[in-house]
C-alpha cells in the first residue's frame, strides 16, 4: 500500500473511531511528548483504556510529505466545541503498515524561564 494511502486510512479509522483495525504492525511504537508507547497492544490497551482522550476526533490536515517508508502530516485535532491540538508527526512504515510514529505537539503552559520576552507582540 502506498504511504498516501496508509496515512488517510489511519485518519479514516481514528475518525470512525475504529481503532482496533489501525493499520499498525505487531511491533509498533508511539513517541510523544507522554513518553514512548512499545507494542501494538500496549498502544491498543493504551486507547482502550482513556478512550474519552483519543476518540471523537475530527482532524484538519494542513500539510503532508510522503515518501517510499514515511510521510510526515502537520494537522489540528478537534474534539467537540472547545479542545483542539496542533501536531506534527512523522510516520514511518514497514509491510504495508505502520511500524512507527513520532509526534510532536505541545502539552502544557511554558515555564516562566523558558518564555521569551516580546515574542509575538
């Protein structure tokens, strides 16, 4: 399957909320700013587990790069009225399915040391 195709199939499957057919191989891993998820049933047990967090998802795509075995997706995550998400990930592949993802986004308020001074006024 092409790398197009793989990535709007797992789009179309966190939509329908579908998430026992993800197109991920045996050995997947997730990273995110959480931490390093190992395993298909790990990151299915992970889902299964705080679904209110990870389903009823609409997603905007805003940019993508595909490549033979990864492609790359820029989008916004919305979950009903008032939470959305600005992410990026790296999609890496293997047999015809997921065997990685590595995604970026940010998950809480900056430290005051870390802010910068006038950035954005």
């Amino acid at each position: 399957m092409e790398s197009k195709k793989l990535i709007e199939n797992w789009f179309q499957k966190w939509e329908e909320g579908d998430f026992h057919q993800l197109p991920i191989s045996q050995k997947f891993k997730h990273t995110s700013p959480f931490g390093t998820i190992d395993g298909k049933r790990a990151y299915l047990e992970v889902v299964e587990e705080n679904k209110d967090k990870f389903l009823g998802y609409r997603f905007d795509i805003h940019d993508t790069l595909y490549g033979i075995d990864k492609a790359c997706v820029r989008y916004t995550a919305k979950q009903g009225k008032d939470f959305s998400l600005d992410v990026s990930e790296w999609y890496y592949f293997k047999d015809n399915l997921i065997e990685e993802i590595v995604a970026y986004y940010h998950i809480g308020e900056i430290q005051e040391k870390r802010k910068i001074e006038s950035y954005g006024e």
